[in-house]
C-alpha cells in the first residue's frame, strides 16, 4: 500500500526571505509540527506552484508574522511516498483512522475536530486537528510494526513514509456554478530531509 516515485517533483516553500537566505545557504528545512498541520508533521511544499507559495508568503507578511515575504524551490525525491491521491492509501488512511478512533475511545477521550478559521471561506477547515492526528498515528503504527519486525527478524509490510502528498480543494469557485477552486492545490510534506535533493531561487519571484 505504498507508493514508490521514481521521478523528482518541484516543490515550493513560501517563507520570510531571512529564511529563505539561511536555506539557500544550506540549513535544513523546518520541519512543522503543528497539531493543525494538514499533512502531519513535516517540511512543507507547494507542488509545481511556486505563485501560490509567495501568495500565502504575503499573507503572512500582512499578519505581520514574515518581514519580507520569499520563496525558495526545491527539488524532492517522493521516495516511499503516502499518496493521497492514490485509492489504496486513502484505504490506509481509513484503516488508520478506526484504529486511532478505537484508541480515544478506550481512553475515554474525544476526537480532534477540523475547525474553520476566522475570516476564511467557511468549510476549508484550515484548522485540520483531526486529519493530522490520523496521519500521525499512521506514521506510529508503521513504525512499531518496523521495530516489531526487527526484534522477530522478520520484514514489515509497510517502510516508514518519507513524504505524504494530498490534493486540496479550498478557496471560493473560480466562476459561479463550476467546480474549480481559486486555492485549490497539491501540498507535499517531506518528513526526511535527505528527500531534499536540492535547492534554489525561483525566477520571478525575488520580491514580494
């Protein structure tokens, strides 16, 4: 139930041009670890979007949280990649889910719950509380299956995942009535950095 790529993808990460500097210079990528992450934790990528990377830079550079908004592309090897786009790992992910829904039940808590944020289109669920502990407990289960296997000398069925990869659709219709969406696109979370294979300055895109 896993996805091998044998290709590189171009991913883009939206962040303050301080940052981008340091990246470019060769510091890693941080790797988010948010309870709201959509992805579960990981260094985060716009795939193939390098515009819709600066437009999210700018808006925290509005927010106040970036002074000068940047971008910085990157070449990624998927590697062992969980593909949400893909039907057998959306079948992985569902299995996950009733497993981590049994869990909180036996201890007796309730279920994280995506939540909108305040200004944004209602029904993003920007906030996605549940989704990223689902993927998380994911990530855990494989990995004790993995040191189970060892003990035992035995192979597991799955290998830790080195990316995840899902398809969003947000924003408002790009015309009434359609099914396209203005902020609709594909995020990539890269979970090890040696996935990162290299680094560099998007053209057009040096200023905000």
């Amino acid at each position: 139930m896993t996805s091998f790529h044998t290709s590189f993808v171009l991913g883009f990460h939206g962040c303050d041009e301080e940052t981008a500097v340091e990246l470019l210079d060769g510091k890693s990528f941080r790797q988010s670890s948010e309870d709201f992450d959509w992805l579960g934790s990981g260094a985060y990528f716009w795939e193939g979007d390098p515009g819709r990377a600066l437009e999210w830079a700018i808006e925290k550079q509005k927010r106040g949280s970036y002074k000068k908004a940047a971008v910085v592309g990157a070449v990624i090897d998927l590697g062992n990649c969980l593909d949400l786009t893909v039907r057998e790992n959306l079948d992985l992910l569902s299995d996950a889910y009733r497993s981590f829904e049994a869990a909180r039940v036996k201890a007796g808590l309730a279920l994280p719950v995506n939540k909108d944020v305040k200004g944004s289109k209602e029904g993003d669920k920007l906030l996605r509380y549940l989704d990223c502990a689902v993927i998380r407990h994911l990530h855990e289960n494989i990995e004790d299956e993995v040191r189970q296997a060892k003990e035992s000398g035995s192979l597991p069925l799955i290998q830790p995942f080195d990316t995840v990869r899902g398809l969003f659709v947000e924003g408002e219709n790009v015309y009434p009535g359609g099914g396209f969406y203005e902020k609709t696109h594909t995020q990539i979370a890269v979970r090890s950095e040696t996935n990162i294979i290299g680094v560099f300055r998007p053209r057009n895109l040096l200023t905000a």
